[in-house]
C-alpha cells in the first residue's frame, strides 16, 4: 500500500487546513425560547460550533439564512408559521 504524505509543500494544503480549522455554522429556528437559549448554550460551549443566528419562526431565520448561509440549520418541525 502506498502512504501518501501531506508535506508543508502540498498542493492540498489549503484544503487541509480549512478542513481542520473551520467553524461549522450554525442557524437555530426554535419557537420555544428555553429550548432555543438552551441549544445555543450548549453549542457555544464547544469550540467548533459558530452560531450565526437564531429566529422564532422560519420567516425570522429567514435573513440571517440569506446574509450568514449557515452549514447546518436546526430547525423545529412544529413552527407556528409552518
């Protein structure tokens, strides 16, 4: 088998590094404020979790979808406005 070594002159080296270092971001849609707070509490808490936003209604996240584009969005199946 052959092992491939990623040296400092890489070509994939930008991708690595993005790979390894890059907040995913995360947009919370969540009529219930404690459940919301509380999710957000607790991903602020780990280090590669960025909070861009959360709304109350999917029309409230709907900007900050539009201006942040999240990598991930939680989003309650049971919105008022759905």
């Amino acid at each position: 088998m052959m092992k491939r070594n990623f040296s400092l002159h890489s070509p994939l080296k930008p991708l690595i590094i993005l790979l390894v270092f890059r907040f995913m971001k995360i947009l919370i849609i969540e009529n219930e404020t404690l459940v919301r707070v509380g999710v957000c509490a607790i991903l602020n808490a780990e280090k590669d979790f960025e909070i861009v936003g959360d709304a109350r209604t999917s029309a409230e996240g709907f900007r900050p979808f539009q201006e942040k584009r999240p990598d991930v969005v939680l989003m309650s199946l049971r919105l008022p406005d759905t």
